[in-house]
C-alpha cells in the first residue's frame, strides 16, 4: 500500500462506503446521591452522527470530560445508545446477538497498560483472546506469533509482562487485540501514562496497522503531535462534534481549538506566532520540514529583494 | 532549607537473581526557591528517588540531610519531615477517601497534630490556592472533573504547609488547557511563596517551559544536573536515553543544519520564535 502523505485523505477505494456509522447518537449519565435519588443529568454524547471508512485512521480530540471516551465505547457495545444507532460493519450495536461479533471486529486499547493484562507471561496473555472466542489450538499459535511480531515483541514472549515498560506492555496489549483479528481499533489515550520513547512506539505501531495491514484506527489522544498522520480529525466539545476535517484543516484554526481547551502541536503554534508577527507563513503547518521550507523561502526572498 | 542527597543506593529485590540498582550513588543539592525539572523514562529510578526525599524509602548506603539533619537517624522526626516535603503521587485523584473537599484536604494537618480550626483554616487556604470554587467545599470530591480532583489531591500536600513540593507527573492524562493551568499554578507557588519544586516528568516540553534546573536520570544515576539550555544541548544522549528534547530545541537544529543563521539553546515557543524573527529581520 503507497505511504499515506501528511494530512492527505487517502481511505481505500473499492470498499464499502460505510464501515461505522453513527447517528444521532445521545448518551446520558445519571447522577445520584449517596440515597441514590436522582440529582441531576449530564449528556455526554449529544446528538453525534458521523461515518468512518473502512481502513481510515480517524482521531478524536477533546478536553477532559467531552464525550470522546463515551462516544468511544458505544462503537463496541460497551455502551448502548439511549437515542439514536451504531452501525458497525453491517451490525447494529443494540442487536444482541451480534455482541461477541461487534466485539471482534472492534478491539479497544485502554490507557493504564497495568489494567489491561491478564496473563503471567506475554504469550499467554496473547492468547488469552482467541482462546476465548474458540479458534482451534495450532491456529491460537500462529496468530500469537504473528500479533507479537507485528508489534515488535515476539522476542518478550516468555517475559513477565511486569517487567516490561510502558510502551512494550501497550504493545503486548495492543498484540492480544490484533490476535482476535479485529478489522478496527478504537484507542482510548493510550499514551497519557507513557514516555517519550513509550508514546512513539504505539503511535508508530497504530500507523503501522493501519497502512500495512489496513485496520480501521479510532484514536483518542490530548497529544495534538499524534494526531497529524490521521486521515480525518473530530474534536468533540460538551458531548458534540465541533470540528472535523483533515489534520491540516483542523490545525489551520488555532484560536477556535484553544477556546476548546486544546491546543495544535508545537510547530504548528510556532509557525502561527511567527505568521502573527508578520511572516509570510500559511496556516496548517505540521511538521518541521514544513516549518523550514517556508523560512528558507522568507530568506531567499529576501537576500534577492 | 537544604536538602542535601549523599551517595544515595538503593536496590530492589536484594539478595535475589533479579536484584536491580534503582539508584546508583546519586548526589545532589536542592536550594530553597528552585524549580528542578526530574526527568528520566520510566524506569529510570526518579520514582524511587522521590521516595527518599521524605524518608518512605530507606537508602542500602548513603543519606539524606534535610536542614543539616540526617534524616535516617534513629532519633529524627520523620513525621515533621513529610509535612515539610510534600509529595504527590501519579495520579493522585485515587487516593481521595473523604465524603468532603474540605474533610479531605484538612486531613493531611490534622493528622500533623493540629486541631480541628487550625486544620480547616490551613485547608481553606490551601483550596483557594489551586484555585478551587468556594462552592467545591462541600462536595464529595468523587463529583469534581478529573483536573478538579487532582487539584484537590495538591491542596491536601499544600495544606501542610510543605517547604518542598515533589510532583510526581501532575499533569499526565489533562487535556492541553488543563497542563497549561496546573503547571502555571505550580510555577506559582515558586514564584508568589518562595516554594522550593521538584517536578517529575517525562515531558520534556513541559518541563522546558518552567524548571530552572534539570536533573536528567538514566538507569538509576544522575546523567546530567543543569540549567536547561545547557541539558537540551545533548539531543543525541537524550534521545539514546529514550527521552527527547523539547521540539523546539529540534526546530532551531534543523533551521541551522539548513543554513539559515541561528543561536541553538532556545527552548521555549517565545525564545524560538524571536530568535528565528531576529535573523530573518
């Protein structure tokens, strides 16, 4: 598969159209107090209808307490819409006998690495998940192998997953989603407790799956840095979608996205401060190459004026 | 205030096929009013390291003197001492347990001997301080936001009123605004109330923009102890370390490698961006 560029929209042709849909999704949380009376409602997903491709990498931005975590969960029927639908692959999530099936086809990568895995050793946590949906003993084999070498950690099969860091045990979390064979995988912040080193081998990791093997990713991040290879970006605000658009769109719209609590990375900022103070800089920069492409024009200008 | 590090060993699961150094002879000097930036990827030993600043861990050899006080010593009240370097944990919001904001963060000084007035006063002033609502005192604090409840946690330290304040990754898992917020409140308390800091993070980003000194950790030593322009100047060991320098440290290395005529050791947004309008003007 040809190398997706930067902000490029490139979801595979040929597919059908739809892989997720969601439609007017409204998702509402009770609270009690301590007599459990009922003291009051929060919406945490108000009203959100979007569609995903298959093979497309999606990002969901949003300040803590923005329905990203919420709307997350529905697209594998951990929650059920209270109005509204979730289609996933065909399936719509309120049909219960498509649990298992929804299940499998979406996996879900958490935050904390320490609550995600169960097994003694990394190869048995692997295969923890296809034993469980009953895929015959040879194939279980195969498929740890292959998950682990997917990941870059086939040659930690026989450690104790505690004596691995941050961003290896993603990675063995990461594996035991692959091992079930999903066609999606939703990423709830799964950086927010890892490295620096940690942060770059899952986001490296969920390009990887999603370029070479084609996998739908759903990530959710605060980390505006890795949000820039996706193909489209949603940013959520009090349980809506406020934004949506490439990388490049959503990052060309700096004062819109701090007035949301976010922020655009690094460079992005920099290129629009630099702009602010009169450079002839576009909006939407990403990267440093981009950055220094444009100064190395200003200057060029300049020594020919 | 002086706390001084001397030599400090510690091993986990001595005596054992498994034994690992977690600190190898580390040694330093924190003054009173700085702001140290403690940076190391996980692993590394920074946690274990805190953890000796109030004496909830017991070096194998060297010590701790606080005030010129062996901290180890039989005799030293190390009661006092962890009112006096207060220290927050990862993730502290799941270490709240009070019905209140006010019973929780009123804990920590009753705890230290003070009454229930004295307590509550010493709480108060701690809440307003991170900058919670009047109308959060009575609030379980299992109702707050996530950046809420870890505003709470600090105001527990704080409410004892500590010389030293140990953050440990306070601003992991906030959204961007919330990082801003809590690491604008924590320069704060150096800047308004003379506090001495030791921020723990491996976001190098965060620590450029308020430490004045870095303490780099790698495999249980000290690797680098300075100011941070000079300690982003080693991209190259930084990066084989598994940490990073601040991107914009990045920004100004590739715009001199492309010719154009910077000054590296600009660390912030603010110094990058004037350096490089300096040499286009």
């Amino acid at each position: 598969m040809a190398k997706k560029k930067i902000g490029e929209k490139t979801a595979p042709e040929g597919r059908p159209s739809s892989f997720l849909q969601i439609r007017k999704l409204k998702y509402e949380y009770i609270r009690r107090d301590e007599e459990n009376n009922v003291e009051g409602i929060t919406t945490a997903v108000d009203d959100v209808s979007f569609d995903v491709k298959e093979g497309e990498f999606i990002a969901i931005l949003g300040h803590n307490g923005s329905g990203k975590s919420t709307l997350a969960k529905h697209i594998n029927a951990i929650l059920f819409p209270e109005e509204g639908e979730v289609i996933l692959d065909g399936m719509n999530t309120k049909d219960e006998d498509k649990l298992l099936d929804i299940r499998r086809t979406a996996g879900m990568v958490f935050q904390n690495p320490d609550n995600q895995i169960i097994g003694q050793v990394v190869d048995e946590d692997v295969a923890f998940g296809p034993e469980n949906m009953g895929v015959p003993t040879e194939e279980i084999k195969q498929r740890v192998e292959e998950s682990l070498k997917t990941l870059g950690m086939w040659e930690y099969r026989n450690s104790s997953p505690n004596r691995l860091s941050g961003g290896q045990k993603q990675r063995v979390s990461i594996a035991s989603v692959i091992a079930m064979h999903p066609k999606c995988i939703i990423f709830d912040e799964p950086t927010a407790m890892l490295d620096p080193r940690g942060r770059y081998e899952v986001i490296r990791a969920a390009r990887a799956l999603n370029e070479v093997e084609g996998i739908t990713i759903i990530l959710i991040t605060h980390y505006m840095e890795e949000v820039i290879h996706a193909d489209r970006v949603l940013v959520m605000d009090k349980g809506k979608v406020k934004m949506e658009g490439t990388p490049r769109e959503i990052f060309s719209r700096v004062e819109e996205l701090k007035e949301l609590r976010l922020t655009v990375p690094q460079v992005t900022e920099l290129a629009w401060e630099l702009k602010k103070s009169g450079l002839p800089i576009p909006d939407g920069i990403l990267t440093r190459e981009e950055l220094i492409k444009e100064i190395l024009k200003i200057m060029k200008e300049y020594i020919y004026r | 205030m002086k706390l001084i590090a001397d030599h400090l060993v510690y091993e986990y699961n001595k005596g054992t096929a498994q034994a690992r150094r977690a600190l190898d002879d580390v040694s330093f000097v924190l003054d009173s009013g700085e702001f140290v930036g403690l940076i190391g990827h996980t692993g590394s030993g920074k946690s274990t390291l805190v953890q000796h600043l109030n004496a909830l861990l017991k070096p194998d050899s060297g010590s701790i003197y606080y005030e010129g006080a062996d901290i180890y010593e039989k005799d030293y009240d190390r009661k006092a001492l962890r009112g006096k370097v207060g220290l927050v944990f990862q993730y502290p919001e799941y270490q709240l347990f009070e019905e209140t904001v006010l019973a929780e963060v009123s804990y920590g000084p009753k705890n230290m001997g003070h009454d229930k007035k004295e307590a509550e006063l010493a709480a108060y002033a701690a809440i307003k301080r991170v900058g919670l609502e009047d109308e959060c005192f009575d609030q379980s604090p299992f109702d707050l936001s996530g950046g809420q409840k870890r505003r709470v946690a600090i105001a527990s330290v704080l409410a004892m009123k500590p010389e030293i304040l140990v953050l440990d990754e306070p601003t992991a898992g906030l959204d961007p605004a919330g990082r801003t917020e809590l690491l604008d409140m924590i320069a704060e308390l150096k800047e308004k109330e003379g506090m001495t800091i030791v921020l723990v993070s491996h976001s190098m980003d965060d620590v450029a923009e308020v430490a004045d000194r870095i303490i780099v950790m790698d495999k249980g030593k000290i690797v680098f102890d300075d100011i941070p322009t000079e300690v982003f100047k080693h991209v190259s060991e930084l990066e084989t370390m598994g940490l990073a320098a601040p991107e914009m440290s990045y920004v100004l290395r590739d715009l001199k490698a492309a010719g154009i005529p910077v000054n590296e050791g600009a660390i912030t947004l603010k110094e990058t961006k004037e350096e490089i309008l300096r040499v286009l003007s």
